[in-house]
C-alpha cells in the first residue's frame, strides 16, 4: 500500500520498555505492535501498549499550553501560546528564586520513565535548588540501594537456564511487567516450582505450589524465619557462604530471635508452612526470586531487601545459572551520570537546606520526601515551598494522606504541571503544559527489566506537544541558564549514546542495544562491595548509624501494635495496580477502562457473609482517616482478616470542578504522612493498615 512503513519504537507508558512496531500510513501511525526482535518483551504487548493510539488522539488530550482560568480546581482554562506559557514560567521562578532563594521552589516528577526524569533533576540542580522529589522511597529503590550495598549489584532472575525453582514475592508481573511475565511463564512450563509470596490472589499464585499469604507488609519479619530455618536445619550452601559471605557468624546468632512459631504470630502464615517453604527453596537449586514493588511501599522495605539479598546468597543463588544474576549494562551515560545530572551545581550548603535534608537517611541519598513537601505547605517548616514544577505526577494519588496534600498543594503561590492529560493534580496549577507522548518525541529508554537500550522515535504529533527536554531547554534559555541545555535535542542523545560509539541516528537504524548476562563473575574479580564479598553484616550501615543486620520492627498501626485500635478497625488492607492501568493513569481510555471499568475491593466470602455484603455491593473503606467506597469483589482465597483495595482510581468523567472525584475512591485518603518513616529511605507506609469495611447505604 503506498506511503505504508515500520518504524521500530519503545513504548513509555509504563517503566518496562517493550520494543514496538509502529505501522505507519501516509505519514501517520495506524497500528502499533510488538516488536518481535526486542529482548524486553519479544513481540509481547499488553493492553496498555496496545492501547497507545487512544493515547495519542484522544480528545482529552493536553494539546496545547492551558493557562487556569478561574479558582484553583474550578476546572477554567484558557489556551495560551507557548511563548506565553514559558515566560510566565520563567517570570515566577525568577521572581520567587530572587525573592525568596532557589530552595523555595521543587521540582517533583512522578513514575520513572527515562531520561526525561534525568533531564528534569538535571534542571533542578542548575536551577540552583536542593529541592528535587521522585517516588524513589517507595518504588524501586530501596531493593536497589540494598542490593547494590549487600552484594554490589541489583540482581535479576535467569528464567531462561532455566531455574527449578521460582519464587515471586510481592510482584505481578503479568500486569505489570508482560515481557518478564512470559520468560517466567515458559520457565513454568518447561518444570519450574513455583512459591509465590503474597496476600493478594494472582494468577501466579492460582498455579503456585506453595502459595504463601503473609499479613500485608510483614515480609521482612518472613524473610527472617526463612534465614532461620535455612540456617538452623544446615540448608544453606556453606562452601559459597565460607568463601563469599562476611559476617555470617554474627547472621546465626541474630537469626535465633526469629523463629517460625515468633514469626508465625507477626505474620499469619502457620510456623509449618514457613519450614516447607525454607526448605523448598534451599534444596530446590537453581533457584530464583523475582520480587516486586509490593516490598517497596512500607516501614521495613530497605532491610526487608537486605534480608531477601541474605537468602539469595545463603542459598548460593547469586551468580548461579538459574539463578539471580548480574548483566552487564550497554555502555551509554547512564540516567544517574553526575555529568548528566549536574549535581555539583547545588552547594553542599545549598544541598543542606533540602527538606529532607536532616531527616538521616542514608548519605547517598538527596531527593526531597513527599510527606516532608506537605508538611512545608502546610506549616512552613522548615521553610515554605512557594513553587512547584510538576512532571507527570499525580500527587493526589500517589502521596499518603491526599487530604492533607490537596490542602498543601492549594498553598502553593505558582505550580506548573506536565502532563498527557488534565489529571486532579493537573487541575490545581497554574500552568499546564502537553507532553508528548512516546509516539511524538525522539528519545532512548533504558528498561529496568532487562539490559537494553531502546530508541523511541517520533512519528506523530497530535497537537502542539513538545518533549521534557524541549521545554526545560527553552525554560533555561529565559533564565540565563541555556548553556546547559542545546537546542537540539538529538545532539543530547548523542552524548548519551557517546560510549557506545553510536550517535542517534545509527540507532534509530539498530533499534536496541543489547547486554549480556554475567554468570559467576564474583570468581573473577569478587563481588562489588568493599570486602568483595557478600556482606551479610554490613560494617557500612553500621558506621552510618544504622542496623548492620535486618531488625524487624512492628508498624505503629496494626493489630500487634495498637490493639485497642485493632477493636474498631479489625481489617487490614493492603492494595494492588490492575493490569490496564499505568498507576492511577489511562482512567479515560476506553480499551482501557471496558478492560477494568471501576475500582473493585476484594473481601473474603466468609468474613463478607458475616458483615452484610454481597458481592457486587458497593461499601465503604474506612480508617482513622476517613473513607472510601469501591464495589464488593468476594473471594474464598485470601486472609479472613485482609481485603485487597484497587489503587490510583480518579474518574474522568466527572466534573472538573470536583477534581474528576478524586477522593471517591482513591486508597490514599486511607493512608497516613506522619512519622515513623522507613529510617535508611524515608519511606511512608502505604499498605497493612488497620481499616473497617462495610456496606453502603
């Protein structure tokens, strides 16, 4: 058919980077696919990617600059030029930096994506302010902090060898992750075990043959008693632990605390069960653990991770074909390059002035808490934010308590946010600007499931959308910091490709840059840590003032710690991402939306026939700090005493000037901002708290 091609692409809409095949007809996308050659997924799509050109014409798009016309979230906008919408922009950044200093005004972004979140710190850090905020603390990065700490390098599962056991603990990657889904899925059909840790009911855990369904965020408490059985049954690899481990002596007396009858009470899971499920994994060899976001969102996470890392390495797992192991990276400057991220640009006693700055987390790390960006909003301690740059982010989902933070971010003297679409967040700024999305900007995508490289190609532009790096590049211009950013951005991604000895161009040719797996590498060279060994007790942490071995600590809202409270409100809840969803985005797409159309609460059968519900009855959700309703899903397979709430859930469809009911159902009106926080990566607690369900009158 003439004027009919493929471009090779890499979807964005969510973190895995899945190669794509974008068909094309007199110059416009019609179809996209995937992409069969691609490492990530193999010609795997979910209904997200598959859903990219509703994405890309859908009428609500963000198109052009919006400027708010009316009260903050009365749902009033007028289009403005971009002209107009940069200068604004850099009229109020100038006037509150001169005024007030360049530590008044934050930069936040939401989920990763790419280097468009690398282009945006860079920006903050030029800016001057030591205000930059992401969702690190509760999404990724404590499993990386802790795995990189323990044994020098985040590992991955080797599905493929393939192992002959797996273990899934607090993920669900057929939702999330589609190409790490079906590489686990062959290796289940080829003869893998499978032990699948987690209260919630996926299709993993439908096939597992061992199922385990610990009360939500007690997983730290778990992974001890697992250490404990392994160890005190002698199940543990001891030739690798002699040669490759340090402070394992010090792991035996520590582990005595933790045995499965103790643990069997902080978790719910039966004292027996935790011994099968040692023993499965320490005799069942090669073997694997994928885990997931769901360790990430609670008090516990970092050391949660370190324990998990402890097991992998007990059990002479790590490095093993079968396996966790190590790939190597295609040679690019990565997304955390301090020449790419140009830090040094802050002061130390600029960086000082952060929000967080004092809070002792660990020294690495410098982003700006959400719970601490409130807190400044609302208090002005320890100073007060004047301005805020959002980057896809919707902040009234994904922060605790988004009472508090509808309130905060209302004080706000000037917000700008960045985004496909006018979420309630977005409906609170003052300027809104339409991003492009992965269809409509030249970039590269560095997959966090797999070792590529990806290019994503420009092939559309629905409106007047422009890049993240367009718009910080002509931002800087206005303020006198243009020399940092060029006009043309394929000359960045040449930098960046720089290493490989590609330019963008030469990419756009290959499609995807390729690593390769690293199978005992630590016999080499050691493992990358300081006494290139597994370092089971971490002298580090201990010299930086924190717990050189994992401790567990009980949550200050749960039925152990707060029993009284526990009377009132004897659920505890935890929450779950469904597959059509990027986090609490793609609500307006109609693939999307038919896929899952509301938010579902899954409740026991029993426990629901005791309380008057039905399923299909819509109820409410209800903790110290208010209620939510969401629509009965009864279930015989999980915890009497759980129920499992559907996250991110705002609707489209509603009024404008109601923040498209917001709070309706959304988990976070749930949820709580004050301390405690996670101590290494000041994490706040987004699951196992104590909550009360009933019907809706």
């Amino acid at each position: 058919m003439a004027g009919k091609e493929v471009v090779k692409s890499t979807c964005e809409l969510c973190n895995s980077g899945c190669g794509v095949l974008v068909y094309m007809k007199d110059g416009k996308p019609v179809r996209v696919a995937g992409d069969p050659d691609s490492l990530v997924n193999r010609g795997v799509l979910c209904v997200k990617g598959m859903a990219s050109l509703e994405y890309l014409y859908h009428p609500d798009r963000l198109k052009y600059p919006m400027k708010r016309a009316g009260k903050r979230g009365e749902g009033k906008w007028r289009e403005i030029s971009w002209d107009e919408a940069l200068d604004t922009i850099a009229s109020e950044l100038t006037r509150i930096k001169n005024g007030y200093g360049a530590e008044s005004v934050i930069f936040i972004r939401g989920c990763a994506k790419g280097y468009q979140d690398a282009y945006m710190e860079r920006f903050a850090n030029v800016f001057g302010t030591p205000n930059f905020a992401n969702m690190a603390s509760v999404c990724y990065n404590p499993r990386n902090m802790a795995s990189t700490l323990t044994c020098g390098f985040m590992s991955t599962p080797d599905y493929e060898y393939p192992p002959a056991c797996i273990v899934i603990w607090g993920l669900n990657c057929s939702e999330t992750a589609i190409g790490e889904h079906w590489r686990a899925t062959e290796a289940l059909d080829r003869g893998s075990k499978l032990i699948v840790i987690d209260p919630v009911e996926t299709g993993y855990a439908k096939r597992a043959d061992i199922w385990v369904k610990p009360r939500p965020t007690t997983d730290l408490a778990l992974a001890l008693g697992l250490i404990n059985v392994i160890v005190t049954e002698n199940l543990y690899d001891k030739e690798f632990v002699d040669k490759w481990t340090s402070g394992f002596d010090k792991l035996v007396a520590h582990i005595k605390d933790y045995t499965p009858e103790k643990v069997a009470e902080i978790t719910w899971v039966p004292a027996d069960t935790i011994r099968e499920v040692a023993r499965f994994y320490a005799t069942t060899k090669p073997a694997c653990i994928a885990w997931g976001n769901g360790l990430d969102n609670n008090l516990n996470n970092y050391q949660c991770d370190r324990a998990i890392v402890i097991l992998k390495a007990i059990t002479g797992n790590l490095g093993r074909p079968g396996g966790d192991i190590e790939w190597t990276i295609p040679v690019t400057v990565g997304k955390y390059a301090p020449d790419l991220l140009q830090k040094d640009m802050v002061t130390p006693d600029m960086r000082a002035k952060g929000i967080s700055a004092k809070t002792g987390m660990l020294p690495p790390i410098s982003y700006a808490l959400p719970q601490h960006i409130v807190k400044s909003l609302l208090t002005g301690e320890p100073y007060r934010l004047r301005a805020a740059y959002v980057q896809g982010a919707s902040l009234l989902h994904t922060y605790t308590n988004v009472q508090e933070t509808r309130k905060a971010l209302e004080n706000l003297e000037f917000m700008v946010a960045a985004d496909f679409f006018k979420t309630p967040t977005v409906e609170l700024a003052d300027i809104a600007l339409p991003v492009g999305i992965y269809l409509e900007i030249n970039s590269l995508h560095v997959s966090e499931f797999s070792p590529t490289i990806g290019v994503i190609q420009k092939v559309a532009n629905a409106g007047d959308t422009w890049s993240d790096y367009r718009i910080y590049a002509a931002l800087a211009k206005r303020l006198g910091l243009g020399k940092h950013y060029g006009d043309d951005e394929e000359k960045m991604l040449d930098y960046l490709l720089k290493p490989s000895g590609l330019t963008f161009a030469d990419l756009r040719k290959v499609g995807t840059l390729e690593g390769s797996k690293q199978y005992r590498k630590y016999e080499k060279s050691g493992f990358e840590t300081p006494s290139r060994k597994v370092e089971i007790y971490s002298s580090q942490l201990e010299k930086w003032g924190f717990e050189p071995l994992p401790v567990w600590h009980e949550p200050p809202e749960s039925p152990l710690s707060a029993p009284e409270l526990a009377k009132e409100y004897p659920m505890v809840f935890t929450n779950r991402k469904k597959a059509p969803f990027p986090h609490s985005g793609g609500r307006q797409i109609a693939t999307l939306r038919g896929n899952h159309p509301e938010p579902l609460v899954q409740i026991e059968t029993d426990t629901a026939k005791k309380l008057g519900i039905a399923d299909g009855d819509m109820v409410y959700i209800e903790t110290k700090r208010g209620r939510i309703k969401q629509k009965a899903a009864l279930s015989p397979n999980i915890h009497p005493r759980v129920i499992i709430i559907d996250y991110g859930w705002w609707f489209p469809e509603k009024p404008a000037s109601e923040l498209h009911g917001w709070a309706d159902s959304n988990v976070n009106i749930l949820t709580n901002n004050k301390p405690p926080f996670a101590r290494e990566v000041g994490s706040a607690l987004l699951r196992g708290y104590l909550c009360k369900v009933y019907k809706a009158t």
